[in-house]
C-alpha cells in the first residue's frame, strides 16, 4: 500500500511520507474538508447503526413483554458511553501512556484536556476523530446486550456496561488502534474485528454462560416477536456499517471506496449462504436467517475491510454464513448455553475467521492490497492469532471479574415472576403494545 493509505484506523496515518499518530498537533492547514466531511458522515452512520439498528434489530428478537427493556438497555447505553468516553475512554485508548504505553493511554486527554481546537489527527480534526470513535465504543458494548436480553437487571446491565467500556474495550484499543504492543507487532484489524467483535462476541458468551438461559431454555423459547422489526433493524444496520468500515479509512478515497464495496459483497453474499443452509435444511429460508446473515457477513468483513479484494469479500461472506450459522446452532443445542441473540456465533466467530482471513486474502492473487510491511502470509497468520488470543482472553477474564462484582452490588438475574410478565412493566413501567 502507498505511503497515502491510511493504515489503520487509530493507528499511525501516512500524511506526505510521515507518520502522524492521533492527537499529534499539526497545522491546520493539514486538515482535509473533503476527508473531515467523509468521517463527519460516517460517525453519524455509525451512530445510526445502535440508536436505532441494532436495538430494532434485537428488539423485535425478543417476546412482546420486553421489547421496551431491549430498547432500553442500548439507548442508555449510547448515553452512558459517551459521558465515560469523554471522561477517560478516549484518553486511556489513544492517549500517550509513557512508558506503559504499549498496554494503555495515559490520562492526559481526559474530558478532552489539552487539546485544543486546533488539533489535527492526520487530516481530520481531533475532535471529529474522537467523535467517530466515540460511536464505536458506544456500539460495543451494546452488541453484549443480545446475550443476555430478558432476563437481567437494569442495573446490572449499567455497572456491566460501563466498566467493561473502560477495563476491556479501552485497553484492547489501544493495544490494536492506539500504538499498543499488538500495532507495533503489525496486527491487522482495519475496522474492529479484534476491538469491537471479538471483545464483545467472547464477553458475550461468558456473560450468557454465567447468567444461565431464560425459562423454557432450549427447548420451550418463545420466538421472536416481530420479525419485521427485526429486518428494519438489520436493514439500518447495513446501511450504518458504510460508515463503520468505509469510514475507517479516514478520508474520502479509493480505499474507502473499496472497503465499502467488499462491505457491500460480504453482507449480500453471507446472507445468501445463511438462506441457502436454511432451505436445506429445513425446507424454507427465513427472514431473520437472511438478515442475520447478513450481519455475521459484516462482522467477519470488518477487520479486513481495508486489505482485501472483491474475491476475498465473497470468501468471507459464504464462510460466515455457513460457520456462523453452524456455531449458533451448536452452541444452543450441543452445549447449550443460552447466548439469546446470537451474539458469540455471529460476532466473535465472525470477526475471527475475518481477522484471521487476512493472512492470506489479504494477498495479492486474491485482488488483495498486501500484507504488513516485512511479513509473509505464515508470519502474518501468526500474529493474528496471537491478537485473537490475547485479546479473547483478556476479555473473557475481566468479563468473569465484573460480571462477579454486578452480581454481588446488585444481582444478575431479575426474579422468575419478572423475567414471565416481561421486563417492560417490572423494569420500567410500561409496555411496548396496548392490546
């Protein structure tokens, strides 16, 4: 890739054969107004993907008695998120960490301190840079709300919530987007693969194992609602995830360009796989398999938005469909844990086959842009598992840990009364349909 090509998003940007990290003051006669007005669209595409994508998406995935909770949990979500990126998310992922910086930002940009309005990140203004991430670490931990829907506290849900956005999301992207040990190693992850999907998909899975699944688990689940809602949602959704990998580019350019396009093929393509195993086998596809699909075929282009090609596109695409859809099932029905939503299979299992796909699709035979600088496919391969891993890890543990302290502050699970009337009227006093 040329000097030009901006990287990765969070990480050092190539500005005129010079590299730029986030938050570096320069001139501001370095700031693009075509780039700057490219990310000022796509944080709001972001930020329509959770308020109101995927709380539609999930909301019509439930019954009709808590479709209001599920509505509930992202948008305060969004709400918590911003306030705590302000206060020390944002510093603690791209903030100078001295000589701790390899593993976390320091403190110096908390509430936005000392930076001025005239900063620039590469040829964006900073605080557009911050707003863009902003919308990232509000969706994050929203995607976890799919674990656990329906029967968990409110309170529990914000302690979880907020916690997580400051002990797991905010390391992990520093260690990847923020200079961290695994950027300096020359892991990939163009849009979130490794920081948003995998962090949230593995939190997820330990959450839904710990929590235990809802009445009538595995076997005697009501289904979902409405599944019209759920298409709006995921619809939203597509629409939304423009921005998440287009926007990760960071300018208005051919690489954004062709991260929107293999966006584009991926979701078409995964949904189309995921359809196809349904009608074989069971004899009819169903509105919520296509469009789940389509999601776990974003999740897994995600983190190879930036590097791969039209051919890689539809690689991934048909596996996610197919792996995803298998793990979803296996998961509920073999292991039987009850991740609600889905989110593990279609998000953690997505954004590792894409983190890990880059290693080869990422190659120039399958149309792809090349691999790291000095590193072969087998190298490359390597330090992507070594990013999965560790960050699979971390996020599994320190979940177990903050899980642990919600249950012990307020407790987990709400009561078997609550969790049958719905969590609509006994968590908030109202209802989402006057029948």
């Amino acid at each position: 890739m040329s000097m030009e090509v901006r990287v990765k998003r969070g990480a050092a940007l190539a500005v005129a054969g010079v590299l730029v990290w986030p938050g570096t003051a320069m001139a501001q006669s370095a700031v693009s107004a075509g780039d700057t007005a490219w990310i000022l669209t796509s944080t709001a595409l972001v930020l329509f993907m959770t308020l109101p994508g995927l709380a539609l998406f999930y909301g019509g995935l439930v019954r009709a008695n808590s479709v209001l909770s599920v509505l509930m949990q992202c948008f305060t979500i969004a709400c918590v998120a911003s306030v705590l990126w302000l206060a020390l998310g944002y510093s603690l992922a791209f903030g100078d960490g001295g000589s701790a910086n390899a593993w976390i930002g320091g403190l110096g940009k908390a509430f936005f301190s000392g930076i001025g309005t005239g900063a620039v990140s590469g040829t964006i203004p900073e605080d557009v840079f911050f707003m863009f991430q902003m919308t990232f670490a509000i969706i994050t931990p929203a995607l976890i709300v799919g674990a656990y829907v329906e029967r968990t506290k409110f309170a529990a849900v914000i302690f979880f919530s907020s916690v997580w956005l400051l002990v797991v999301y905010a390391p992990v992207t520093h260690w990847v987007w923020g200079g961290g040990w695994l950027a300096e190693m020359g892991v990939r992850d163009f849009a979130g693969g490794l920081v948003v999907h995998v962090t949230a998909g593995v939190s997820a899975l330990v959450f839904a194992a710990m929590l235990g699944g809802r009445r009538g688990f595995p076997n005697q689940v009501r289904p979902p609602h409405n599944p019209g809602m759920t298409m709006i949602g995921a619809a939203m959704l597509w629409v939304g995830w423009f921005g998440f990998n287009a926007g990760s580019a960071l300018a208005a350019d051919g690489n954004a360009g062709m991260a929107m396009l293999v966006t584009h093929i991926a979701a078409a393509t995964a949904s189309l796989s995921w359809a196809a195993m349904e009608w074989i086998k069971f004899g009819k596809p169903s509105l919520v398999g296509i469009v789940t699909g389509m999601v776990a075929g974003l999740a897994t282009i995600t983190p190879a938005s930036g590097f791969v090609g039209p051919v890689g596109a539809l690689i991934l695409g048909a596996a996610a469909g197919i792996v995803c859809q298998w793990v979803t099932s296996w998961l509920k029905q073999s292991v039987q844990i009850d991740d609600s939503l889905d989110v593990f299979a279609v998000h953690g299992i997505g954004g590792i086959m894409g983190t890990l796909g880059v290693s080869f699709l990422a190659a120039p035979v399958f149309q792809g842009l090349g691999l790291a600088d000095g590193l072969g496919i087998g190298q490359q391969l390597w330090v992507q598992t070594i990013g999965v891993l560790s960050i699979a890890t971390w996020s599994a543990v320190a979940s177990f840990v903050i899980i642990k302290l919600a249950d012990l502050i307020f407790g987990l699970r709400v009561s078997e009364e609550d969790e049958i009337e719905g969590l609509d009227i006994t968590a908030h006093g109202e209802t989402g349909y006057d029948l």
